[in-house]
C-alpha cells in the first residue's frame, strides 16, 4: 500500500457519511481513480475552475468554485499536487467572495506525482 492509498484510506474514514466535493480533475485525479475506490466517499459533485453549474464530468454533477458554498458539502477535498496554488485560490478569492467551507487535500504538499 503506497502512501497515497494510505492517505486517501485515513480521509475516508475521517469524511466518513460526509458529503463531499472534489476539486481538481488533473493527473492526480486520474491516478487516484484508477486505483482507489471513491465510492468510500459520499461525493456530492466535482469542481474545476473550467466547470458550470449542473454538468457531468467523469459521472459526477460538476459544480462552479463560486457555487461550492451554495452546495453545502462538508469537506472540499483538493486532488491536485499544486496543493498550496489552489488553497490560495480558495481561500483568497473563492471563500471571500462565495462564503466559507472546509478543504482537505488528498496529498501533502510534499507529495510529487511522476
């Protein structure tokens, strides 16, 4: 087991009956569904900065960062390795603007993916 799956395992049972949003749908993403089982996750929709309201990307209702408040989730899970851009980005513009939330990363910001 890698230290990604072990990660996303703890996040699993911390986020537990969570309703949850990821945001990012880059590489990592890709990785961490082609090896991970996210159905241990209650997630309510996905969110990119290139997405609108009510779309449907990878089987999930795709959600506008200026909606995520609006959606109520309980964590917004980062699946991105440029952890530190996207909070920046969330807690910058994002959540003054839109309203408040939680965020969690799927990695730490040491992480890299090759």
């Amino acid at each position: 087991m890698t230290n990604l799956d072990k990660r996303i395992d703890k996040l699993a049972q911390k986020y537990k009956n969570k309703r949850v949003i990821i945001y990012g749908t880059g590489k990592l993403l890709d990785i961490i569904r082609k090896n991970n089982n996210l159905s241990k996750f209650n997630i309510i929709g996905i969110s990119d900065i290139k997405f609108k309201d009510g779309e449907e990307f990878m089987g999930y209702k795709t959600i506008a960062p200026e909606s995520i408040s609006v959606h109520n989730p309980d964590v917004v899970l980062i699946s991105v390795v440029e952890v530190k851009k996207v909070t920046n980005f969330l807690e910058n513009i994002i959540i003054p603007e839109f309203g408040k939330f939680k965020y969690d990363s799927f990695i730490s910001t040491g992480y890299k993916i090759l």
